[in-house]
C-alpha cells in the first residue's frame, strides 16, 4: 500500500509537469505577441518619420538620437539610416511571426499530446451571451439632428 501512494504522487508530479511547461510555452507564446506589437509600434514611428523628412531639402539640418546622444546630420545622411533600420525592423518582425507560428503550432500540439483543454472558453462563451445584453444597455442615443 505504501507503494500505491507515490505512484499517485508521480502522477500528480507529472501533471504538475505538464502544466508548467504549458504554462511556459504560452508564456513564450504571449512574450512573441508583445514583442511583435512593440516593434509594429517602433515600425510605424519610422514610417511617420520618413514621411516628415522625405519631402523636405537634402542639405537641411535636422537631429537624431544615436545612443541616448542627440546628434546633428543632414535629411541626405539620416534618410536612409532611417530607411534601412525600418527595413530590418520589418525582417524581424517576419521572423519574430515565424517563430510564432511555430510555438502555435507547438502549444497545439502539445494540447493534443496531454489532452489539455482550456475551461476559460467554456464560461466565455456562456458570459459572452450576458455581455451582449449587459452592453446594449449602456448605449446612449442623443436627439435626431432634424429635430
């Protein structure tokens, strides 16, 4: 009888297991989603800089912040350093999107290996119901224009 105890004690190590490196890959999986976003945002802040400086003079002065330390160049000489790291900021992001179709992959996988199902979905979707209606009582709706 003794032994029968830490064979359920393995099983439950086992378990424990099993749902800490799940946890960890979506972990990983949501550290990915972040990193992607942070580096769409850094995307987008090159784009909106691009497009003030493109239309502007070559031989006008303008600043760049290099290492904390705020440096004087030219639109001629910050342009297309602003272009190329643009550029291989959307590289990243491409295979940062790799990687994450992978760990999706992985964690799908993974879910199907244990049998792993998430019981957030199931009372989702029973609270999605109550919502719907919870919301449509919030809405405000002013006079008509014509009146």
């Amino acid at each position: 009888m003794a032994g029968q105890p830490s064979g359920a004690g393995k099983e439950v190590i086992n378990e424990q297991m099993v749902a800490n490196m799940y946890a960890n890959m979506r972990s990983e999986m949501n550290q990915l989603y972040s990193k992607i976003t942070e580096l769409e945002m850094e995307v987008s802040e090159h784009s909106l800089v691009i497009g003030a400086i493109e239309p502007l003079d070559p031989s006008r002065r303008c600043y760049r912040m290099i290492g904390g330390v705020l440096v004087e160049r030219t639109i001629k000489e910050v342009l297309p350093a602003v272009q190329r790291n643009k550029e291989g900021l959307e590289e990243v992001i491409a295979r940062m999107n790799e990687a994450l179709e992978k760990k999706k992959k992985e964690i799908t996988e993974f879910e199907l290996k244990y049998k792993i199902r998430i019981r957030k979905a199931d009372s989702d979707t029973q609270e999605e119901g109550s919502t719907k209606e919870g919301s449509a009582q919030g809405v405000l709706v002013g006079p008509a224009s014509g009146q």
